[in-house]
C-alpha cells in the first residue's frame, strides 16, 4: 500500500534552527501523526539543504570544510527536532550520493525528453544569496529582497543552463486554477501565485558557474546544479528516485513549506515534473511566519527567543502545543512569553492537567482505581462526540489552530461537568449509581482526550494513556476516541502531567 507521503522543507545548513523552523516541522508532524491516528502508514521526510553559495560561505567564515560544516549542523538539527518529539522517518541531506543520483537523473530526463526546454545563455541580474536567487525589479522592496533587507544584492554575470520555464506557464496555470490533482493551499497563497502566473514567467537559470559546492551538472566541467532546483528534488530522490520501487511511494501527497518559498514549489517545482514526466504532488500548504515583537523569526533577519530557550520553558510538548494552539499554521502569529506562560498557565496546568489529576484521584479514591460501569461515555449532550467529530474536520481541512481549540473547549466542559455533577456531593449522599455514571463519564472524557492531543502533545498524551490504564500508545485509540470504552480498567494517577508556574 501506497505510504501517505508528507514532506517538510529542508532548511539551509547556515546557522542554528530557531522558532521559524519548528512552527513548520511540527506542524507537519501534528498532520503526519494525524494519519498515523486513522491507521494509515505514512512516510515523513525532513532533511536539510546543504549545498549553495550562502553555506559555503559560512563555512568559509567559520574556517571550516564545507562538509565538515553540514555535518555538524545537520546533527545540531536532527537532535533539536527529536527533542521536539518530530517523528519523521527519513533525513535526507542533500550532500548524500543517494540525492545527487536522483538530480543528476531528472535533468537527464528533462534533457532527454524536452531537449529545447535546457538551454545555455547568459544571465545578468542582481542574486540574493539569502534566497540564493535571481530577483527582479518587481520583487524589490527599496532596492532590497524583501525577505532579506539587511542583505545586499549581488549584481552578477554568468553563462548558465537555463530551464524553459516559460514554456510551462499554461499548464500549471491550468493545473493551479483547477486546484484539483495540484493543490496549492491555503487560498491566500493559490491567489498569490495565481497572479505571478498571469504576468507571465521568466525562463530561470539552473546552473552556477564556478561554485564548486553543488551537485555537478551533467555533462558539464565547471558547471554545478544552482541549489534550488538540486534542493526541491529531495522529495523525489527520498523516494530512490529513479531507482526500483520509488513510484511506490511517489507522489507526494503533502509538501509543508513557508509563505516565502511558494514560487518554487507551486511553479517551477510541478514544471520540472512535467518536463520530465513525472506524476505532480497532490498539496503544497503554505504556513505563515512566526512574528517575535511583530517581526518574522528568522536567523538571518536578527536576534529573537532561542528555540532552545522556548523548549525548556515549559518542556516541548507544551511548545508544541502554543505554536499550532497560539501561532497557528496557516496566518502569521506572535510568540511573547508572556503569552507562552499564559496559555500554558490556563489551558495546560489549570485546564487539562487539572483535569486529569482530578478524574483519576477521584476513581482512586472512590473506587479503588476501578473505572465503574454506568454512565454513557461521554459528557451530557454528547459534547465529546461533537468535539471529537469537529476536531477530526479541522485536521482534515490542516486547520490545527481549530482542532486544538476542540481539545481546550471539551476541557472546560469536563471541568464544568464536575462543577456541577459534584462528585463529592454524590459520595457523601451515597448516591453510588449516580456517582459510577459521573466516573465514567469524565474517565471516556479523559480517554478521548488522551486520543486528540496526541497529535500536538505526544508524550503527555501517551503518560495520560497509560494512566488511563491503556496499553502502549494513543496512536491506535482513535476506535477508543470515537466509542471510549474504559470500563474496568485500572487508573493510576499520573506524574503531573502540567505543572503549575511558580506564583
Ligand atoms: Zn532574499
């Protein structure tokens, strides 16, 4: 069976990974842990970009190889995105044989298939060696890149392969306004590139001269593969491209990128397909930025909190939790730490913690532990249901923010249930019948629960899984999630799951 196949950017091997980058990789890993939930086998690719003028000349200025560099950076990434619970299983570096193999055979494809579409011609233009591209005038704020306006721009000359990408404008036009087999998502970003469509595309240069750090170009001396068009084939070479079983795994169902990168991927990236006849990937979802003090995150744009700083605050599942329940993944939104220490405040330590601490002491207590029959596994109204069926609409539509904003709304309701329901109350009076049903009731909650945050909160959901009495992992529960059936077992009360901030 076909993996559900998702992929991440890979990020330049030239500095260290900060907020920008983890908003991206874990979103991607709340989606790919979301269709582990429904059963499905799913690849997930995450690795880094490691060729380029910019990367070699940090290394330079580092007085390092250049290989020496991306092997240390490369590990500084994979140790930062486990300790982040990422549970990708693949890391491609594109400084691997297996990736130069995948290049070097889709150029000679698209050569061999469309030779008029790989031509030489000279190229003058100014280069931003932030984006490692070519700008044009109309790409310029005051003069500068608008991604980089602390970099200057670099007029440069050169004699290079360009790739015809004019020639591929209608049809991936066509391709972008049906938005059916090749979805660019979310709209905001299919109008955006919907227009640079309609102006019309330059043909673009696929080679660098005389920058030994890259990919040789085939059939070229002094000619290596200009960074860009090298990096996106990572999501075909990950696949053993083009050796035997690849098309097992290809295409892409999902390649998670940045706002920033959208014209490579929604563009040039499904016209290299084309031209060498290989099938399109069925989503690009473009997130936004993360803002620190209204500013994008962004190691080459300043000083902003250090993503280690922000793991260790509140531990990296409640990281996790405020980027896609605070930032979110589709606008741009603001990290402060007041905000940070607020939402972990209510809706970790005094919501969801909360929750679970006091459901299983009260099993414990009446109940020797013993989750009781009665009851009708949910909350009054069938809330859980709802909130469950909600969620499971927002993940499908990549609407995070909206399907942690169901976890935190069934929370309260299970927190006001045993406002009301008064546990205590039923106890003293004796009412043993209605007391089993208000047990049951918030421990199926609570089971549901352990289910929805898992995506978001990995590691808590699982110690408030095993709590529950639950074997292994919430990551086969979704059947418990829909029709929770806990009675029987045995609770314990959990580690404190969240704890509280000292006053
Ligand atoms: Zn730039």
């Amino acid at each position: 069976m076909k993996p559900w196949y998702i992929t991440t950017a890979i990020d330049y091997a030239n500095g260290d990974p900060h907020l920008g980058h983890a908003l991206e990789k874990i979103g991607a890993d709340v989606i790919a842990r979301w269709h582990r939930l429904q059963g499905e086998p799913v690849r997930f690719l995450m690795g880094m970009d490691e060729h380029g003028q910019k990367v070699f000349q940090t290394a330079q200025a580092a007085g390092m190889s250049p290989q020496d560099w991306v092997d240390g950076i490369s590990e500084r990434f994979e140790t930062t995105w486990r300790g982040l619970h990422c549970s990708y299983d693949d890391w491609m570096r594109t400084t691997e044989p297996r990736h130069a193999a995948g290049v070097q055979a889709l150029l000679t494809r698209i050569r061999e298939r469309c030779p008029d579409d790989l031509f030489v011609g000279e190229y003058e233009g100014l280069y931003c060696v932030g984006c490692e591209e070519f700008k044009q005038e109309g790409q310029l704020l005051n003069g500068r890149c608008g991604e980089h306006p602390s970099r200057e721009l670099v007029p440069t000359k050169e004699r290079n392969t360009f790739f015809r990408l004019s020639a591929y404008r209608d049809r991936v036009l066509a391709l972008v306004e049906a938005n059916s087999a090749f979805q660019v998502e979310p709209q905001i970003r299919r109008n955006e590139i919907l227009s640079v469509l309609r102006e019309g595309l330059q043909d673009i240069s696929i080679s660098r001269a005389r920058l030994p750090w890259g990919i040789p170009f085939p059939d070229s001396d002094e000619q290596t593969v200009y960074v860009w068009f090298d990096a996106l084939i990572n999501y075909l070479s990950a696949t053993g491209y083009p050796g035997d079983g690849w098309d097992a795994v290809w295409p892409a169902d999902l390649h998670v990128v940045g706002k920033g990168i959208t014209r490579f991927h929604c563009i040039i990236w499904p016209a290299m397909l084309i031209a060498a006849d290989v099938p399109l990937p069925k989503q690009i979802w473009a997130h936004g930025y993360v803002q620190w003090g209204g500013a994008k995150v962004s190691k080459s744009e300043g000083e902003s909190a250090s993503l280690d700083e922000s793991a260790a605050r509140h531990g990296p599942d409640a990281l996790r939790w405020f980027l896609m329940r605070e930032v979110g993944f589709e606008n741009d939104g603001d990290f402060t730490f007041e905000r940070f220490d607020a939402v972990y405040e209510s809706e970790l330590a005094n919501g969801l913690g909360n929750l679970a601490s006091r459901v299983l002491a009260m099993v414990g207590k009446y109940r020797d532990g013993v989750v009781p029959a009665g009851g009708e596994g949910d909350l009054p109204g069938g809330v859980g249901a709802v909130a469950l069926a909600s969620y499971a609409a927002a993940m499908t539509a990549t609407d995070l923010k909206g399907a942690a904003r169901q976890i935190t709304e069934l929370v309260t309701e299970a927190n006001g249930y045993i406002t009301t329901a008064a546990p205590w109350a039923l106890a003293k009076a004796g009412d043993d019948a209605q007391l089993d049903a208000v047990l049951a009731n918030l421990t199926a909650t609570l089971v549901r629960l352990a289910v929805m945050i898992y995506p978001f909160m990995p590691e808590k959901a699982t110690a408030l899984w095993v709590a529950l009495g639950q074997a292994d992992t919430p990551v086969t529960g979704w059947g418990q999630a829909k029709r929770p059936d806990v009675v029987g077992a045995q609770v314990v009360k959990p580690e404190n799951l969240f704890p509280r901030l000292a006053p």
